[in-house]
C-alpha cells in the first residue's frame, strides 16, 4: 500500500466591479486535501475542505479500496521539487487601493464607457507529497484583471473586453491599453473589403485550437477517430508551427508544475507537434500505459478524483518575429470576442467574429463590423500559418499573437 497526500489552497481578494465602481469585495481562503492509497491495482480516495486529520482520511481512503476503482499504474516516486512565487504582490490594503486608483483613471480617460466584471489578486499553493519519494511543492502569486466594456449609447450585455493573468501590473501600461481598446472601438471601419487577411488570435485563445485538443486527446487518438490517427511521425503542418503541452512556470497560468498525478517534464514541455511533424497524443498515465504512448504530465481532475486525461495549457512557440515583421505591412485583424464557432469532423473551422480591430503592425487601427472567419486545420497550420510573434500586443502579458490567413467576410 502506497499512500499520497494532495494538497491546494487559495488565498483571494476578488473586487466586484460595476458601473466602473467597486460594488462589493469577497475574500476567500480556501484549503483542500486529498490522501490516495494505492494498493493492488486499485485507488481509493477521500479528502476533506478546511483543516482535517489527515489519519481518518487515509482509514477512509484505505475502506474506498473495497470499492475496486480500477488503477493499473504505480504512482510517482522519488522526485523532489520546489518552485516558489518569484514576484511578492502587493498587500490586500494596496492592491484595494490600486484598484480604485485604476478606475478612476479608467472613467476620467474613457467617459463614453463603463467598465464591470472582476479584480483579483490570488495567492496559490500547490503540493503532493507520497510514501515512496515524491515532494512537490509551488506557490503561485498572480492577478487576474476581467473586465468588460460597455459603450453609453449600447444596450449590448457588453461591447469589448480586456482581461490578463500574470504577477505584473503597472497601472499606466493598463489604462493606456484600456484606452486603446475604447478609442479603436470608437472608430467604425465602413470601408472593409472582405477577402484573405491574416487573422490575429491571442496564443492563449482556445477558438482556433478546439480541433488540436480533440484529435489529440489520447483516447481519441488511439480509437482511430482522429483526423491525426496512425499518423505519428509525419510532417503535417507547417515547419514553423510546434504545438507543446506546457506547465512551465514560464508560460503563466495558476496551474502547478506538476499534473494530478505528480508528473512533470524537463522545462515542464512536451511537445505534441514540433516542427510540423505529429510527436505525440496528450495523456495521462493510465492511457499512456494502455495504448503504449508516452506520459505527458496532462492528468487533470478535481483534487479528489480519480486522475484522467485534462485539457492541456498549449504553448505555441514564438517564430522570432514581431507581429510587424510577420505581417510585413500588411494589415491584420485582432481578434477580440468570438463565440458560436467549431470545427467539424473533417477539419473544417468558421466561427462568427462579434468585435475585431484592425491593426497596422503597430496600432489598433479601428473597429470592423461584425466578421465571419473560416479556414481548415491543415490550412490553418500549414501553408495559410504566418507565425506566432515574438512580442505581445499588451506589455504585462506573455501571450502572443498567433497569425494565420483565413476567409473573412462580413455579417449583415
């Protein structure tokens, strides 16, 4: 019998915003434990909010055993690391302080807008510790600003949006993004020629990626129902396009270094696609073990479930350029809200584009009407794929733009 303890706790102060006002502020302190026993093939699992004895967790894990919930694969071992936050935030007292400075300053330079959603400063610590070797610990400090933007003359639930995650923040470099985003959408193109135009999505953006992560869940993969199946090994995009699962501290996100079942890679990067060429399924260890793949530190779940496959935080490499010399004076159109859109089991993607601005290379240029966009995965990543910029469009974030042409025509 082999026994692990999984533990996660989340300190938040969280800023309700409305009407460019704070309306309300919510703090939370937040720990949960999970204590695993493995023994014979079979895990059992029990776990508890708040301070709890972790004793009669492990006797309840252990009687779970009976339950005989299937687990063919040993857990990790005789791994030790330790990664702290490497930026201190500022204190709850300041950061409330911050926050009404930075509203103020958002409804004196923006009148014809109101702004809503949230402020949050969040402070995470992550750890799984087992009877066999394994000590993983992190901490992770970060803000996470949302907010959404509505025009005065709109009955629109909201008109723009702007939101980052990262453990900077500088209240100018903000505001003057802020800022840009209003005067841009204050800006209507009617001009617009639809035609092929390279199309700018943030390199955090899912919309473009839906059919990367379904075909390459292990699962999919190895049933034959993917449009990459028995396809391993084989260049089938563009050499500039790699595709990494990533938990690197890096790549910022609230996630640990480490997956659910305590794996991690070397740089905490695997990748799926690496210079066009198809390396791999995402997987966890279950799967990797039944159809023969390799792990990839993507077992993902609530704290106290069984280990499965989760959807990976995907990295996308920069190209070496910036989003200028990439376009090489053509214009691009940023993408800012699409919703309603898919692939479908071919490969094919459109999605309708509820608010885009155009951009020069250096300036969001103006607002364009309401856009339909569409392409095909191949395409897309393949001869269509312009690179991912080596610079972001908002300073305090890591994102990147990922560029590709695609079909643009306008929604009546």
């Amino acid at each position: 019998m082999i026994r692990d303890i999984l533990k996660n706790q989340v300190q938040e102060v969280a800023i309700n915003v409305q009407q460019s006002k704070i309306e309300s502020i919510r703090k939370k302190d937040i720990a949960k434990t999970a204590v695993r026993i493995y023994d014979q093939g079979y895990i059992g699992i029990a776990s508890g909010i708040g301070k709890v004895q972790e004793e009669m967790l492990t006797k309840k894990a252990q009687e779970a055993i009976d339950l005989q919930i299937s687990y063919p694969v040993p857990p990790e071992k005789e791994h030790t690391e330790t990664i702290q936050s490497s930026k201190t935030l500022l204190s709850e007292e300041d950061f409330l302080n911050e926050m009404e400075e930075l509203l103020q300053v958002l409804r004196q330079q923006n009148p014809q807008f109101t702004f809503s959603n949230k402020l949050i400063k969040q402070s995470c610590t992550h750890s799984l510790n087992n009877d066999i070797g394994l000590s993983l610990f992190q901490t992770i400090d970060h803000y996470r600003i949302s907010l959404l933007i509505n025009h005065q003359d709109s009955s629109n639930l909201f008109d723009a949006a702007m939101g980052y995650q990262s453990n900077q923040y500088d209240r100018t470099i903000l505001t003057d993004y802020i800022h840009d985003i209003c005067e841009a959408y204050n800006t209507p193109i009617h001009d617009f020629q639809e035609g092929i135009y390279p199309i700018l999505f943030d390199s955090s953006d899912q919309t473009y990626l839906g059919k990367l992560y379904h075909d390459l869940h292990g699962h999919i993969f190895a049933s034959g129902s993917s449009l990459f199946s028995n396809r391993l090994g084989e260049p089938l995009f563009n050499p500039l396009f790699s595709f990494y699962a990533t938990r690197s501290p890096k790549h910022f996100s609230s996630q640990p270094f480490f997956d659910l079942e305590g794996v991690y890679k070397k740089d905490f990067l695997v990748p799926l696609v690496q210079k066009g060429i198809l390396e791999t399924p995402y997987t966890d260890k279950k799967t990797a073990h039944k159809y023969h793949y390799p792990t990839t530190a993507c077992a993902g779940g609530s704290y106290d479930s069984v280990p499965t496959i989760g959807i990976p935080q995907a990295y996308i490499p920069s190209t070496g350029k910036t989003t200028g010399e990439i376009l090489q004076g053509e214009k691009g159109i940023v993408i800012v809200i699409a919703s309603g859109g898919d692939f479908t089991p071919d490969g094919h993607f459109a999605t309708p584009v509820q608010l885009a601005f155009l951009y020069d290379g250096k300036h969001l240029v103006g607002r364009l009407p309401q856009l339909s966009i569409s392409s095909n995965l191949f395409t897309m990543f393949g001869n269509d794929f312009m690179g991912v910029s080596s610079n972001s469009l908002f300073p305090l974030d890591d994102s990147r733009q990922t560029i590709m042409k695609m079909n643009v025509k306008t929604i009546d």
